[in-house]
C-alpha cells in the first residue's frame, strides 16, 4: 500500500511538472509573441511617422538652415545696452563666449552620455522604462538627450490627443539622428544654449546671463552657471529672483552632479555650496534706462529698413534677426537727468500737493468727473491698483477714480540734450516712467512762453537791430487785439525812458518785447519760425512775441542749437549705425548739409545777452544755488498760471532743454514755485553739477564760448535811456516800495501776469 501511494505521488509530480513547464512555455511563446507584435506595430508606427503620416519631418536641407529668432540691440554710444526689440528676448552668442564650467554643468545635469550617442540614448529610455513606469520612481529622471530637448525648443511639439506623447518622441528620435549627422557636437551645444527658455520670456544663455546676473555669459561663475543650468528643470520653481530658496538648493544639486562626474573636486564642491545666492537682477525692458529714447530709435530704425529695402531688396526683421543698433545717448549724461529729475520732482511734488489741497482743486476735479455720463459706482470703489510713483512701482489700494487723480495732479518732466554741431541726441526723457506713462513729452506741444524770447530777438537782428537799441517800456491797451494790456513780470513800466535791447531781452521783460515784436513785424517773425521748422500759426496776435506759441522740446531744443552751433541748425539723430548679427554695417549715418538760420553774428549777440541772462539776470540761480561754473548762456520761460515750466541752457558743444509741468494746465502751482527758474532750472542745474564733477564729461561738453570783444562792447551801453527830465528824476529818486505797491495793485484789479519770466 505504501509503495503504491509513493508511485502514485511520484507520478502526480511528474504530471504537475509537465503541467507547469507546457503552462511556462505557452506564457513564453505569448511573450515573445506579444513582443513580435510589439516590435512590428512599433516598427510599423516607427514608420508611418517616419513617412509624415504625423505630419513631415524636416529634411537636411531644412535641419541645415536653423537659425534661432533672435532680438535686436540698443547700445548707446559707449556701447551699454539699453534696449531691445525681440519676438522672443534671445540673443545668441558664439562657442569661445561659453566657459567650460557651464558645459560641463549642462552635461552632468542633463545628459552625462551626451558625448557617446548619436542623439538618442537606449540607455536613458531602459532607466526610464524600468525605473520610471515600472517601478513608478520619479527620481529616474527623463530620456531625452540634450539633442532632443534642442529639437523641442525648435520645433515644439504636435497635439496627437492620445498618441501625442509617442509620436513627439519618435519625431525627436528621427530628427535628433538626423541632425548628429550635420552638427557637431560643440555645434549642437551652442544651438542648445542659445535657444533654451529660462521664464520670463528669456531665450538663451546670453539674455538670461544678462537678466539674472547683469553679465555676459563669459563673465559666469561656476555657481553662477549651476544656478542657470539648474533653472533648466522648471524655470519659474527654480527661478533666483522669485524663489531664491529652490533655486539655492537646485544649484547646489548640480554642483553634486558635477562633482559626481568629476568636473569638480570635493573640495570644490563643498567650498562653491557655501557660497550664498546673489542674484543682480536687470529686466532692461521693465528698468529701462532710456524707454522714451529706445522707443523713438525704434520707430527710426523700422524707416530706414524700409528704405533699405526698397533700395536694395534686403527685408530685415527687428525682432527677429539679431540686428544691432549703436546710437548717440550717453549713458552717464542720461543717468544724470534721471536722477536729477526724480530728486527734484520728488520736492515739488509734495510742494504742489500741498497747494492744490489749499485750493481744493481735488474736490473741484471729483465733482467734474462724477458729472460726467459714464461715471458709476465701480469708479468710486477700492481695489488693487499698480500705479508708478517716485518711491517706485507699487500695489495701492485705491478706486478708479483715485488713480485718475493721481496721475492728473503729477508733475511731469521731460529732458532733451543734444550736441549742436553734429544733432546728436545725448539725453532724452520724454516723462517719468515709460512703462506706466508711456506719453513723449519731449514731443508735446506747450506753450514756450519766453523761452521763444531770443527767436524774435534774434529776428531783429537779422533785420538791422542792434544790441544797443532801445526800446519802449510803456504799459499799452491794443483795442485791435481784444483790449489786450501784457505787463512785465513786476507790473513796472517806464513811460519816461526806454530800455536796451540786450537789457530787456537778459531781464525778459514784456513791454520792451512787444514794442520791437511790432517794429520788426509779424512777417519777418514768421518767416523765421518757418526757418526753424515751428508749426504754421495763423492767429493774428503779438501775444507770439511773449510765447503764446506751443511747441515742443525737441523743436525748441533744435532752435536754441542754432545760438550754440553760429546760427546753423542740424537735424536731430539719434542712430550711429546698424549692423547686422554678423557685425556687417547695414546703415552708417552721414552727415547732412546743415541749415542756416542766423547769421555767426547774430548768434554771437544772442549768446553773449543770454549770458548775461544766466550770470545777471533770470537764471542766476544756475550760479548761486548750484554753483555752476562753466561758460554757460540760457533762457527761463514761464507760461501763463505757471501751466507750462522752461528753462534752456548751452555751450558750444551742449544744448540741454527742460520742461515741467501736468498732464493737463489746469494743474499747476498757485506761486512763483512753478516759475521756470524754480521748476525747471534746478534739473538742469543738478544735471550740469554732475557734468562738472566728471572730467570727460566737463571737456567733452562744457567748452567755452569763442565771442569776439566786440560783440561783448555792443551790449554794455545803459540799460535805460531817460526820456525828457521827468524821466531822469523818476528813475533816481523812486521810492523802494514802488514795485510792491504796484504788485498788490495789480492784484486788486485780479490782473494775470502773462508769460511771466
């Protein structure tokens, strides 16, 4: 019995034996079936992208031509970057730009085998396959080679709904293949790097070198490299300037990898760990040095394409073929200005704040607008609203209608600096921020008030006019001209004498101005704004004489050159050259023939008086508040109601143009602070101060004036000239309260002072 139960076991064992090893080999034989189908339906699909069924692949001749869009650049004329015009902010660089360090953190981070495959590694898609999708580890990491990731930057990748992730990585296989046999590897790196996104709307090593260090890719330290190289896995998480923490702790896992590959010692690794993240951000576009300037040069640089094109059949794109423009800003003059500005706005901001409150000018302004028919309750209710203020770019809560008043009310300014003999533009500020207020008011129209004194001025001159001549300083009502009755800023006339020509125009009196704008004749003054290239006015009215004309900065700027530049007016330019990614000129500015406006002469007699006019009379603040030094000449203007703010002021080889004021006239101050002596002379005076401190720019730009003795004898006859005998006791024994009696008279009677200095 036993013995028959052990052969019975016996061959039950034998039985489940054969079972098991005919079930094995079956579940092989599927297996291997499974794989046969497996490699013939991806053969198959291997092939069907392949042939373009998925859409065509590009083809040598294509793969051959790559080039990365790339932005165009702004340099001043000492070659500092101040702008740029892209589709996408890239720009590219060449292999000797790249240090070996960044390299070598690429390829231990991204792609340690990237010098063994031939663009894809069976390696990478094992580690993935087993490590990823069997084992569900997300540490093991992604199996696409640098050549891959570069050919998804290039061509992106296709929306197949479920096939999308199969077909875009058998699209990238072929190309990445195809393209290691035209490129070498160094060749297919520097693709790579100059094409990579790191967030922001940066493209390529060089722009975002620039973006989060403020250098240039050769001037990276390896911790500096680590951090951007460590960017590559998730631009925003790992971003320096937005989450300093990750990217800290991101960096330092590539300087792990890099050891780990013996691209650096222990040592190294630990001591590089230690140093802190030290980020120097510059966004060039929302910090722009010069937003108004770039913007003008880019509007200039789009014409002269066009002409080249039309010329030459060449079609450049600005945004996208890495052009190079060298312009005529000076960074250090233009740094100056802005600085000046902000300071000063700072000050007289809250000075006007102040004076419009006395006024209820705010409540005034609130009801007009809560009048108006589309006004509603969303107007009046606070939010979050990003506004610009001289502290910088901040969230404030505020309704619409507060953020309306808080531009209205702001003081603004502009600042155009040229070079009189060439045009260069050396400084231009069309306003306080160009991101938020994007409005040029270097371009508006204002009334000049008299800073157009020295146009009808030197019209005389040319007409026959001497410097000596005397003119009327009597009060007069013109029936003709709407009873119109201008007085001299301090209500003074003087009916028993008259006054020098030099002496009116250096004291900017009104009466003297009149009096020889209706002996010279409106005529002969028109002639000479067409001269100067002025808007064409057709009001009959000798309020021109006093500036009631509006012109802007750069139109006036270009007139007060011909003063500086003996009588002779260049066009403004802004552009040096342009060359293209190459370094090869496209466009190189040539000197024009420049007009002649006035005579040498003429524009001597009109300096020297408006010497006088900075040392004696208007603009004496520029010497005893800013101790300013230089042979300086130039001319204050202050429109009716303080609206409009002027001063102007040049050299030989400098002529710089101020204005201040609102957005609107009806906001202004209510006292002599909004006078152009005290609003838009002190920019010019701390801009000056500051080029007097700088030896390049003091004897590059604050040259002294080469005026024959002659002219300085013309005008140092009397400044008055009595009429009769009444007039000479009246001059010598007037009482000293005779201009203040006669002010609080004038006020009485509520009498404007019209273009008052």
């Amino acid at each position: 019995m036993k013995i028959f139960e052990e052969k019975k076991e016996r061959v039950n064992l034998t039985f489940m034996t054969n079972k098991k090893l005919k079930y094995f080999k079956k579940t092989i034989k599927y297996i291997l079936m499974l794989l046969a189908s497996g490699i013939f339906f991806s053969g198959i699909f291997f092939f069907l992208v392949y042939a373009g069924i998925f859409g065509p692949l590009p083809n040598e001749e294509v793969l051959k031509s790559i080039k990365n869009e790339e932005a165009s650049l702004v340099y001043s004329s000492d070659e500092i970057l101040i702008g740029k015009y892209f589709a996408e902010n890239r720009t590219n660089i060449n292999w000797e730009a790249i240090p070996n360090h960044l390299i070598n953190a690429l390829i231990a981070t991204e792609d340690k085998r990237f010098f063994e495959h031939k663009g894809y590694d069976t390696q990478s898609y094992l580690r993935v396959f087993i490590k990823s999708i069997l084992l569900r580890d997300s540490s093991g990491g992604g199996g696409s080679t640098i050549t891959q990731q570069l050919i998804k930057n290039l061509f992106g990748r296709n929306n197949f709904a479920f096939l999308s992730l199969p077909v875009n990585k058998v699209k990238e296989i072929i190309i990445a293949a195809r393209m290691e046999a035209i490129y070498s590897k160094e060749e297919l790196l520097l693709l790579y790097l100059n094409s990579v996104p790191f967030g922001e709307n940066v493209y390529g090593i060089e722009s975002a070198a620039h973006r989060y260090f403020n250098k240039a890719t050769h001037e990276l330290q390896i911790e500096e490299s680590a951090v951007l190289v460590g960017m590559l896995k998730a631009n925003t998480f790992y971003n320096p300037r937005l989450h300093p923490e990750n990217s800290l702790e991101r960096r330092n896992t590539v300087l792990n990898l890099m050891g780990n590959e013996e691209y650096l010692t222990i040592n190294q690794v630990d001591s590089l760990k230690k140093i802190p993240l030290k980020v120097h951000y510059d966004n060039v576009e929302e910090n722009a040095p010069a937003g108004y300037f770039v913007y003008q040069v880019k509007k200039k640089t789009l014409d002269i394409l066009e002409s080249i094109k039309v010329k030459t059949g060449k079609d450049y794109n600005l945004e996208k073929d890495g052009l190079k423009i060298y312009t005529t800003l000076d960074i250090n003059v233009q740094k100056l200005a802005k600085e000046a500005v902000k300071k000063h706005l700072i000050v007289m901001q809250k000075l006007l704040d102040k004076e419009l409150e006395n006024q209820n000018v705010k409540k005034k302004w609130l009801r007009n607008q809560l009048k108006k028919a589309n006004a509603s309750s969303e107007d009046i209710e606070k939010r979050a609203v990003e506004i610009f203020d001289w502290e910088g770019t901040e969230t404030k809560n505020m309704s619409k209608l507060d953020s309306l008043w808080h531009y209205y009310k702001m003081l603004n300014a502009a600042v155009l600096i040229t070079n009189p003999k060439n045009g260069a533009v050396l400084t231009y500020i069309g306003g306080n921020n160009f991101q938020k207020l994007p409005f040029d008011m270097v371009l508006s129209h204002r009334q000049i008030a008299s800073a157009f004194k020295p146009i009808l001025y030197a019209t005389a001159l040319e007409s026959g006019f001497k410097a000596d001549t005397y003119l009327q300083n009597e009060e007069k009502e013109y029936p003709e001209y709407e009873n119109w009755k201008p007085q001299n800023f301090d209500y003074q006339s003087t009916p028993d004498s008259t006054v020098a020509f030099w002496y009116a125009l250096a004291n900017s009196m009104n009466l003297p101005t009149v009096d020889l704008y209706f002996k010279v004749g409106r005529e002969q003054l028109i002639n000479t704004c067409n001269k100067l290239d002025f808007p064409h006015f057709k009001k009959d009215a000798p309020s021109i004489a006093l500036g009631s004309l509006d012109l802007s900065l750069s139109e006036i700027v270009k007139a007060y050159s011909t003063f500086a530049n003996d009588g002779k007016m260049n066009d403004l330019v802004m552009i040096s050259k342009i060359t293209d990614a190459k370094g090869n000129i496209v466009y190189k500015n040539k000197t024009t023939e420049v007009q002649s406006i006035f005579s040498k002469q003429t524009s001597e007699t009109i300096t020297a008086i408006l010497q006088k006019a900075i040392n004696e009379g208007t603009g004496t603040k520029i010497r005893n508040q800013f101790g300013i030094q230089s042979d300086l000449a130039g001319k204050t203007g202050t429109a009716q109601n303080y609206s409009n703010a002027w001063f102007m002021a040049y050299t030989p080889n400098l002529v710089i143009g101020t204005w201040v004021g609102a957005s609107s006239p009806n906001v202004h101050f209510y006292s002599g602070r909004g006078s152009g002596a005290s609003l838009a002379l002190p920019i010019t005076g701390a801009i000056l101060k500051g080029m007097e401190g700088n030896s390049r720019l003091r004897n590059t730009y604050l040259t002294s004036f080469e005026i024959t003795e002659s002219t300085y004898v013309s005008i140092t006859c009397e400044p008055y000239r009595e009429v009769g005998v009444s007039g000479f006791f009246n001059r010598f024994f007037k009482k000293k309260d005779t201009i203040e009696r006669n002010i609080r008279k004038a006020k009485r009677k509520k009498k404007k002072r019209f273009f008052i200095f």
